[in-house]
C-alpha cells in the first residue's frame, strides 16, 4: 500500500466498482459499505480501524488472499479480501478488514 487509507478514502466511492485480479480470476468487485469499526477515535498517530464491504459478480468464490485492486479514483494498492458469503443471485460477498 503505497497511502495510509482510512474510512475517509472509501466513504464517497461507496456504490462505485473495483476491480481485482488474483490466480487468472478477475472479478469487478462494488463497494457496498465502508464502515468504522470503533465507536470512539484511534489512538494519536493511528489509523482508526474500518470494514469494507463488497459484492462480486463472479459466481465462483476467488481465494481468499492478498490481491491488487483498482479503482479510477485511487492508485493501485493491496487488499486482503475475505468471502463471507453468498448473495441470493449467487455471486460472492468479500470482506476487508482495516486495523
């Protein structure tokens, strides 16, 4: 990660597309959450811990890893992705977990 990203980085591309590449797989990933993960500020110096969430449209489950993802608005970086389930039209659900 090239820039410390925070809460703030994601809130106004919530409902805007990424897209991430990892084993051959590519997937657009949108951005359907960003949330904070503590009710009261972090620590001076600290990034205060967030979640994001996202919806795939792939209907086959990418490993969970570190991967590149991309937006238009942000330089490339890596993200850990998590899946944590599966959405009624069968395409995956991620989760990244900022501390």
């Amino acid at each position: 990660m090239t820039e410390a990203h925070t809460l703030e980085t994601f809130l106004p591309l919530v409902d805007t597309d990424f897209t991430v590449q990892a084993d051959g797989i590519e997937d657009v990933l949108r951005l359907v959450s960003a949330t904070s993960l503590k009710a009261r500020p972090a620590p001076e110096g600290q990034r205060a811990g967030f979640s994001l969430t996202f919806h795939g449209t792939r209907t086959d489950c990418m490993i969970a890893n570190l991967i590149e993802i991309t937006h238009p608005a942000l330089d490339p970086f890596d993200i850990g992705l998590s899946p944590v389930g599966q959405l009624p039209e069968g395409a995956f659900q991620y989760e990244a977990v900022f501390n």
